[in-house]
C-alpha cells in the first residue's frame, strides 16, 4: 500500500489532471442529459391531463411502493459513495463489497419498477392507451433504462477492480460512475416530486 | 510520508461526513414530501409549494454533498457549464409550457 501511495505520489501532478479532465468531460454528457430529461418532464407536464377517458396519474399512484423505491435509490447512494471512500484509502475488497451492494439495491429499485410497469401493462393501461401514458412511460422509461445502464456499469467495474485492483486510473472510472449515480438519483426525486407527489395533491 | 496521512484521513473523514449528512438530510425531506401529501392537511397550492420546495431544497442538498466532493482542478467549469445546464432547463420547460397553454386556451375559445 505505502509503494502504491508513492507511486501515486510520483504521477501525482500527470495523473490528477488527466483524470479531472476525464471527470470534466463526464460533467458536460450529464448536464446534456439532463437537458434530456427536462424535455420529457416538459412533455409529461404538458401531457399529463390528456388521458383519452382512461387513467389518470393519481389511479396509477401506489405511493408507499413509489416511497420505498425514493428510499432504496437514497441508500444506493451512500452505498457508491462508500465505494469511492474504499478507493481512496485503496481498499479493493472494500470497493467490490460496496459496489456489490450498490448494484444489488440497484437491481432492487429495477425489479420494484418493473412490477410497477408490468401491472399497468397487464390491465390494458400501456403507453399506447393515452397521450398521458406514452408521455409516464418515455420518461419513468428513460430513468429506468439510465438505471439499467448503471448496473451494467457497476458489473463492469467490479470485474476491472477484482482484475486491476485500485489505481488513480480506476479512481477516475469510480468517480465518473459515482457521478452518473448520484444524477440519476437526483432526476429520480423530481420523478417522484413532479408526477407521483404532485399527482395526487 | 507521515506528515501525508493526517491529510488524507482528515479529507477521507471529511467525505464521510459530506455522504452520511446529505444521505440522513435526503430521507428527512423525501419523507416530510410524502407525509405532507399522504395526510392532506394544507391547502391544494401550498402543497404544491411545499413540497416543490422540498425538491429543491433536496437538489441542493444532494449537489453539495454528492457532487461537491469530486470537482478538482475544474470545480469553476462544473459550476459554470451546470449554471448555465439549469437556465437552458428552465427556458425548455417554461417556454414548453407556456406555448402549449396557449394553444390549449386558443383552441378552446
């Protein structure tokens, strides 16, 4: 550990630039998908009474479950945020455990989403139903599969920590990963804020 | 090397506070949010307000202690580029809105 923490000393200056700079370019896809997502909650806003006779937001609203998934994402963050911690005290056991347990919250907030989609499909409520669903799928949709992509991510890079260990190089990818975490997050409570709260005021 | 350490577990321990504070800060008003609206006691626009406050009091939140924590070198740029994110947001949504509203009320009259 102390030849790794020398090591890094040496590159130190090389390493932290490039790196930031990885991480900075990083910043500017997020806030470009960001813009993304405001363009669906527009859409939704916009669409959301336009239910053609069938459902509206507050029939479909199970807000103890919507509750349960704003909490289950709330502790994946902490939990990648471990993960960074052990990366920076260059514990590889420390970060595999920790994204291992992100990825299985994660996966939780999948499968309760899921359920949630499938139940509304199952009784003829899908996104072909009404301009008020299409606009509910495209963006709780979007989020889902942005979720999805982080899962993935996360696999991939506990498979890079178990074969690389931990290094500023793998420090860069972690962050990037902690980033795109703690955004997809933030889009999920305007999701809940935005359709579920405000839909059943 | 030894003077190193007291360094890095002083930003190590610093993190940790930052992710357990927006962590513990994020449950508190994500269920304040849903227990305004589950009992019903305010007024339709107040909830409105409350808990669109309560979002962004969360974003804050969440922005500060979660994203806070990986700027570097570059911390002028992030802030700029996500300043500048969040006016193109408001200018897409508002003026989103806004249109269609008036076409809505156009067509109807």
């Amino acid at each position: 550990m102390m030849t790794e923490v020398l090591a890094n000393q040496d590159h130190h200056e090389h390493h932290d630039d490039s790196g930031s700079r990885v991480v900075f370019g990083f910043w500017i896809y997020l806030m470009s998908d960001l813009i993304l997502f405001a363009t669906l909650f527009a859409a939704y806003a916009v669409l959301r009474n336009n239910t053609y006779g069938g459902v509206g937001i507050a029939q479909i609203t199970d807000l103890p479950r919507v509750l349960t998934e704003t909490l289950v994402l709330l502790i994946s963050n902490l939990t990648i945020g471990f993960a960074f911690l052990s990366q920076q005290r260059a514990s590889k056991q420390g970060v595999i455990l920790w994204l291992l347990v992100t990825f299985l919250i994660g996966l939780a907030f999948v499968g309760i989403e899921y359920q949630g989609f499938s139940q509304l499909v199952a009784v003829g409520n899908d996104w072909q139903r009404s301009a008020f669903l299409s606009a509910f799928f495209t963006l709780l949709g979007v989020h889902w599969f942005h979720v999805i992509a982080g899962l993935l991510w996360t696999i991939i890079l506990i498979i890079q920590f178990a074969s690389q260990g931990t290094s500023s190089k793998m420090a860069t990818r972690l962050t990037c990963l902690g980033l795109f975490w703690h955004f997809v997050n933030i889009i999920w409570i305007f999701i809940f804020t935005i359709v579920y709260l405000m839909g059943v005021i | 090397m030894s003077n190193h350490h007291p360094v890095a577990d002083t930003q190590h321990n610093k993190t940790f506070t930052a992710y357990v504070i927006g962590f513990v800060l994020s449950i508190i008003l994500t269920v304040a949010a849903f227990f305004l609206v589950q009992k019903q006691q305010l007024t339709t626009v107040n909830l409105y307000i409350s808990v669109a406050v309560l979002a962004l009091v969360q974003l804050v939140v969440q922005v500060i202690c979660f994203f806070g924590l990986h700027k570097g070198s570059e911390r002028g740029w992030n802030l700029l580029t996500f300043v500048f994110t969040i006016l193109i947001v408001l200018v897409v949504v508002s003026g989103s809105l806004w249109i269609m509203y008036n076409l809505n009320y156009n067509m109807d009259h």
